[in-house]
C-alpha cells in the first residue's frame, strides 16, 4: 500500500453519491475538501466518525472546506446512513475501490489474525488547487473531526 502524501497532486475521480449522481474532485476548485476514507456505512466506528464530522460543519464550512466520505459501500447503502445519522455532507460509492487504489488506502488489513485487503481509513485535506495538504492517519474515530479542526485552526 503505497499512500499518497502531502504535496502531491490528489488523483482526479468521478464517483456517484448517494443520490447516484456524479461527483467529481474537480467540481470543488476553490475549495479544501476533506476526502475521509471510511471501511463501512453504518458500523459503529464509522458512524462516530460521521457523526463528528456532521456536528462540526459550521466551522469546516467556515475554514471553506468541504467533506466527501469515501467507502467501498454500494450506492443505495448511502442515503440509509445519511437519512438515519442525518449526514449533512455528500458520501460516495467506489465499490470498485478504484479510488481508494489511486489514493492508496486500499490494501492488506488484519482482524483477529485474519487477513484480507480493504480500505484503511485514511483521510486526505486536499487545497484549493488539488494537491494534498494534509494526511490524516492518526486518529481514533471519535477524535477524527477535532484532529481536522486542531490542523485547520494552527
């Protein structure tokens, strides 16, 4: 697994989101966007995590940073989660994982000595010309937001 790091150029991508309309990285020129790489809809962590970013929107939204939550989740899953956790951000489907592959978040996990390949949740504060800022890599999921905002606000 060979992830990205700050100072490179983010991959361009179109994926759908939960209403299966095309989103693409290059639609937010002008913006910051969190792209916040999650394993799962609807887990506990993943929902923590959700959650902390949804409760946090007014400052993200002041910092002109915009979320997109990225999981290999297919697209009618979504607006399950973000009808029940009231989401007040776009997710997206990359169920080819195509994306988490370019970003290089996709790879070799391990659960009670088991291993398979999966998405780390990793995420990614791209600028206003599409380079990578920021990773993120480094947080328990309840801490994610503050994590984003202690950055945003240094």
């Amino acid at each position: 697994m060979n992830t990205l790091t700050a100072g490179t150029p983010a991959p361009a991508f179109t994926l759908m989101n939960q209403d299966n309309e095309p989103v693409s990285l290059s639609d937010f020129k002008g913006k910051k966007v969190l792209a916040y790489f999650y394993p799962k809809a609807m887990t506990p962590g993943c929902t923590v995590q959700a959650c902390g970013l949804r409760d946090s929107k007014a400052e993200l939204d002041e910092k002109n940073v915009v979320v997109l939550g990225i999981s290999i989740d297919p697209v009618k899953r979504l607006p399950k989660f973000i009808e029940r956790d009231n989401l007040n951000f776009t997710l997206l489907s990359d169920e080819d994982h195509a994306v988490a592959e370019q970003f290089g978040v996709w790879g070799l996990k391990s659960v009670m000595g088991r291993e398979y390949n999966g998405l780390h949740r990793i995420s990614f504060l791209i600028d206003e010309n599409g380079t990578i800022e920021h990773v993120f890599n480094k947080f328990k999921t309840k801490d994610h937001h503050q994590v984003v905002l202690d950055y945003l606000n240094q």
